[in-house]
C-alpha cells in the first residue's frame, strides 16, 4: 500500500467547535503510524500544514490544542505521532527512520481532498526541526518551512544535553566519537543546501533546550548557499514561549506562510 494511504480514521473530541479532530492511521514503510489530522468545518480547500512535533515518545506528544491553534488560521493540519507511538507500528529511532513517517504524512497531505495539492508548508519544533528540514528537502514541492527552536544538529544537541545523552546512546547505538556516520546522518545541516524552499527561523536567545547556535548555524548555511532565509529572534524568551507572544508568533508564521 502506497506511504501516506489513510486506513482508518476516527473522531477526536474537539474543544472548538470550527475545528474538527481525528485521529488517523496511515502507511510508511510498510508500517501502520498513527498521527492527529485537524481540519476547518467551513467548507473549503486549504493550505496544508506538516506539524513535525519534538521530543521523544511521551515527552514533547502532539497536543490538540496546538494543532487547533494553526487549523484555526485556515490550514487543515497533520501532526504524526511517529513511529511507535499512540498504538502505531515500529520504533521511534529520533531522526532515523521515523523520517519517513514525516514524508509519508507530507504525502497524506498531498492526497487530501480539501487540501490546495500545490500549498504544503512544513512545520518543526524542537527535534521536530530535524523531521522538518530532511522533508523539506525530500519535499522540494513545499510551499514553506519554519523551524520553531528548532533541532539542525544532533551532535550539537549531543554536547549541550547531557540530560539526553542516555537516551541519545540507546537509541542511536552510542556517541558520535564512536557513530559519527549514525550522528551526521540525523543532523539535516550538513544537507541543508539541498534546501529549495523558503525557510524562516525562529528562536529564542535564553533556549537551554535547543541553544540558538542551531538557528545560527542554519542560517549561515544558507545565506552561503543564496538560499531564501529569514529569522526572527527573541532575546528573552526560553524555549517555550509565553502564552500572549505565542499566539503572536502563531498569527505571524501563518501569515508570513500564506505570502509563499
């Protein structure tokens, strides 16, 4: 079965009443991912929005209210769980192969009903921006991409969290010194000037989750490479932003898609 089929879908409770929730299973690889599909009630085509969450299995899950925040701006949205998760098929290996669930979603979009075919925009947060910027270049088709603190380089994340770094060696195999083939190819920045799409970053200066070396090194690359960037950086802001310059950012983004 073609990655990106939809083979079951079912409602989710929604606490808006302009947006519908579902959840959906689809095929990757053979493999049965299960994602969260949120989509306008008026009627309508739309622009289609890949939200590429961060974390890892219960740390950083999909959450409804988010997606509605960017469904409410007129896109219909598809969040995937990634491999492993919420009941779906396989292991999530954090930038591995659970890549291609995030293309297979892309195609999901791509194949909706009510979603422009030609006005896919893709969206990474947190490790999220490594899933983002390989399906983007994948991708070249995108309309946009907007990476939110997001990830560019795994052994950069290797050395700022140490917190992580247990997980990072169970799930990669060990540490870059001993995999740096495994590391690189987890780490988009080295691909990055394959990129042919808008890209716009934005990040806060007090990250401790994902430092803005990221955002800065990204940026660099691409204006190297005369690829389109823009950035937006916040000097105050954490990781997570407040709630009042969040929907700021969520109403910003958007717009600035729309002009792509």
């Amino acid at each position: 079965m073609k990655d990106g089929t939809i083979i079951s879908q079912y409602p989710f409770p929604s606490p808006n009443p302009r947006i519908s929730l579902s959840i959906v299973t689809y095929m990757c690889q053979g493999l049965k991912i299960k994602g969260m599909l949120a989509e306008p009630k008026e009627e309508g085509t739309y622009d289609g929005f890949l939200y590429l969450r961060g974390g890892i299995k219960n740390v950083g899950t999909v959450r409804p209210g988010r997606l509605i925040q960017f469904a409410s701006q007129g896109f219909i949205v598809m969040a995937p769980f990634y491999r492993g998760n919420q009941g779906g098929e396989g292991n999530e290996d954090f930038g591995g192969d659970d890549r291609y669930d995030a293309f297979a979603a892309y195609d999901l979009l791509v194949s909706h009903p009510r979603v422009h075919q030609n006005r896919i925009h893709v969206f990474g947060f947190s490790r999220g921006g490594v899933m983002a910027l390989f399906t983007a270049i994948e991708k070249s088709a995108a309309c946009s991409l907007v990476l939110w603190g997001g990830v560019t380089d795994m052994v950069l994340t290797y050395e700022e969290r140490t917190d992580l770094r247990r997980m990072m060696k169970r799930v990669i195999g060990g540490t870059p010194s001993k995999y740096p083939d495994r590391y690189e190819w987890r780490s988009p920045l080295a691909h990055a000037h394959n990129l042919n799409v808008p890209v716009l970053l934005i990040h806060g200066k007090e990250d401790t989750n994902v430092s803005i070396e990221h955002a800065y090194q990204l940026e660099k690359m691409l204006k190297e490479h005369r690829k389109p960037v823009e950035s937006w950086y916040f000097d105050e802001f954490p990781h997570a932003f407040p709630p009042k310059q969040n929907r700021e950012t969520v109403k910003n983004l958007t717009e600035w898609m729309k002009t792509k």
